[in-house]
C-alpha cells in the first residue's frame, strides 16, 4: 500500500484503507473498486484512487492514466456480471456537477434497456464563432503551465 496523502473524514479515504467495510471487486497499489451502497443500478460500482484527491483536475496525471486504464476491464466485468446492455462511466468533478464526495471517483453504472434513468442530458448549440474561441482558450489553458510547476524550474 501506497503512502498516500489522505483526507481522516473523508468516507473513500476510509474505505480504501479499511476503515469502513466495503464489497471490494478490485484493489491495485494506486486505486480500490468496490460497489456503490446507493447504486443507480445493481452492479455499480466506484473506481477510487487510494491517494485522496478531490476533483479530477486535481489528481496527478500519471495516477488518473492508472486509474482510467482500470475502467475497460472493470466494466467488461460489470457488463459480464449483471448482464446489462450498456453502460455509463462518469467522473462528476464538484458540486455543481453531482458530486457529492469530495473525493474524485469513477462511477461504472451498468445500463438496461428500459432502466429508470434519465438520459440524455440536454444539449446546447454553439452560436456563430463561440465554438471557435472556445477551442482556441482550451488550446491555450493547455499550453500554460500551473504556476506551482513554473517556480520549481
């Protein structure tokens, strides 16, 4: 196990190092997958890192490759397991957007046809060249670094 930073009342820090009873169906040396309690459909389940990391944006690039290279083969097993038609992976990054453990997460949610849940969401269309500087400002957010990296230069 892995000396990573943790969060003491944060609940995944807790299951992931044994604090809480879990139903475990994985653990590797960075992540834990274990069944969500309050599932969307039987069989959903939570791919968490062991490192305590609130949103997506604030995990290590090299820990979300791990964690993301679990998530063909878990839902291959949740597909095999519960016999579903489809899935949803979903990574809900704050508040605002559903989450509602401060704690980044991926949600494997098995899907079937006729299953109560609500999809799609909504979509909005782009107006005029709104989708051009909006492509050109994620270009250039990725081309500069965070702060933090340029002073340890």
């Amino acid at each position: 196990m892995s000396r990573a930073p943790r969060d003491p009342d944060c609940i995944f820090c807790k299951i992931v190092h044994g604090e809480v009873p879990s139903a475990r169906v994985l653990e590797t040396d960075r992540a834990v997958v274990f069944l969500d309690v309050n599932p969307v459909n039987k069989g959903h389940v939570l791919i968490v890192p062991r490192e305590h990391h609130a949103r997506v944006l604030d995990l290590p690039d090299d820990l979300a490759a791990h964690v993301g290279s679990l998530v063909p083969r878990i839902a291959r097993a949740v597909h095999a397991a519960t016999g579903s038609d489809g899935s949803n992976v979903v990574i809900n990054s704050g508040r605002v957007a559903g989450q509602t453990v401060d704690h980044c997460h991926w949600h494997v949610i098995p899907r079937f046809l006729n299953d109560p849940v609500d999809w799609p969401w909504p979509h909005t269309a782009y107006v005029g060249d709104e989708i051009g500087r909006t492509a050109a400002q994620i270009a250039r957010a990725l081309d500069e670094r965070p702060q933090a990296e340029a002073e340890d230069d």
